[in-house]
C-alpha cells in the first residue's frame, strides 16, 4: 500500500510541474511606459512566496519552540530551504529601447546588456528558453519559468541577429 502511495505521489508532482511550466508558457509579458516586462509567471512566483513563508514559519516556530535543543537541526534546514528559495526566485527580464536587463529578488543581481553590445540570442525550443549573449559574454537567459517568450522573440528579432 506504501509504495503505491510513493507512485501516486511521484505522479502527481510530475503531473503538478508539467502544468506550472505549460501554465507560465502561456503567461504574457507586460508593457508599460516604453518597457516590456518579462516576470516569473504568477504561479511560479505564488509558489516561491509560499514556500519562502511556510519554510520561514516553520524556522522560526521550532527556533522559539522548547525542544529547539534537540531539534535545532530542523530550524536550520528550513532556513535553509528558505534562503534557498528566496535565491531561485525566477529573475525578471526588462527590454527597452536602451536594451535589456535582467534583475534577481529585490532588484539584486542586476545585469545589463545594451543593444549595441549583443552579439547574438539563440532560440532552444526543446529547453524552452531564449538566450541573449553580449560581445563579453554577459548572458541573460530568459526560462520556461518565464512568462512572455513569443514576445521575447518578437523582440530580439527585430534588434539583433538569432540563431
């Protein structure tokens, strides 16, 4: 009966993550003010902040727990597990007429290519990603986790060359 359960499990979460990568693949992107937006789609970004505040809670409800002595190990990994996700958190991914930038959670991690300065972007359907590469080789890398990918390359292939 166990291992029955273990096989519905498995197929239910493989079943869960191909929707979330169909689902954001429909996504679009946003326009506003000159500048497109490429966010994470809305279901992938519901599910970090869900598991970004469940990890959190969990942390700090075994830390001020009074068994926290013997179960030290479990605020540590769930803190962890936080971190982790507030780090994964899909980059958003802005174009303009200047070029595109690509920033992390909090606008950390910011990478900017002008359009002058792009070499090339590459289409890989099989990954479902698009990837734009400077001539330093800066890459920014727009992901199935993204939403607004036929607008992605709408967009670059009217600015730069693709292969």
């Amino acid at each position: 009966m166990i291992a029955l359960l273990t096989w519905i499990s498995l197929m239910i979460v493989v079943l869960a993550t191909r929707t979330v990568f169909v689902w954001s693949s429909f996504s679009g992107a946003v326009r506003a003010a000159g500048e497109t937006k490429f966010p994470g789609s809305g279901l992938i970004r519901g599910l970090f902040a869900v598991g970004i505040s469940v990890f959190s809670y969990g942390a700090v409800t075994v830390a001020f727990s009074p068994s926290v002595r013997s179960d030290w190990w479990v605020c540590v990994v769930l803190g962890f597990f936080a971190v982790c996700a507030l780090f994964a958190w899909p980059r958003t991914i802005f174009v303009d007429d200047l070029g595109i930038r690509q920033s992390g959670a909090f606008g950390l991690g910011l990478n900017v290519i002008r359009w002058d300065d792009v070499d090339y972007a590459t289409d890989n359907p099989e990954a479902g990603g698009v990837l734009v590469i400077s001539k330093t080789g800066a890459r920014i890398v727009l992901s199935p986790m993204h939403a607004g990918r036929t607008e992605m390359l709408e967009i670059l292939q009217k600015r730069c060359r693709m292969f």
